[in-house]
C-alpha cells in the first residue's frame, strides 16, 4: 500500500469515527480495525488488518518522534487533531 493510499484510508476510518460520535481508532495487527464509541469498542469490519497493512497505516499519520517509538515498542498512542 503506497503512502497516499494509506493516509487516506486512515482519513476514510477518522471520518467515519467522527459520524459515529466515537473517541478512539484502534490499529491492531491481526485484527480489524475497531472503534471506541459510548464506551465500547466495536469493530469496524470483519476483516483484519496484516501485521504489514498496520504498520504501512500508522507510519502514514505518524511523526518521526512517534515513528521511533513504534519501531522500539510496536505500540504507540498518539492524538490526532
């Protein structure tokens, strides 16, 4: 997936976030993408996201600060605004 591809995709899921009035997107590896809403989080699809697909994904939207960190602990939480 080519840069461009992936920050739109992840635009695509903030957007739709947004239209569900939930507060988190979550991008797990083996997982579907998921939101928090009321509470709760709730899957996005059925289809899961590759190990390969969440890493191309979150490194789109992230910062060199934060790209370091997902290199050193695969984990980052991060605002976007």
């Amino acid at each position: 997936m080519e840069r461009d591809q992936a920050t739109r995709f992840v635009h695509d899921l903030l957007r739709l976030l947004l239209s569900k009035k939930g507060s988190d997107l979550f991008l797990t590896a083996e997982f579907p993408p998921a939101f928090k809403i009321d509470g709760r989080v709730l899957p996005v699809s059925n289809q899961p996201l590759t190990g390969q697909h969440t890493s191309e994904l979150v490194r789109a939207i992230m910062n060199d600060r934060q790209a370091g960190e997902f290199e050193k602990t695969k984990e980052c939480q991060f605002a976007i605004n």
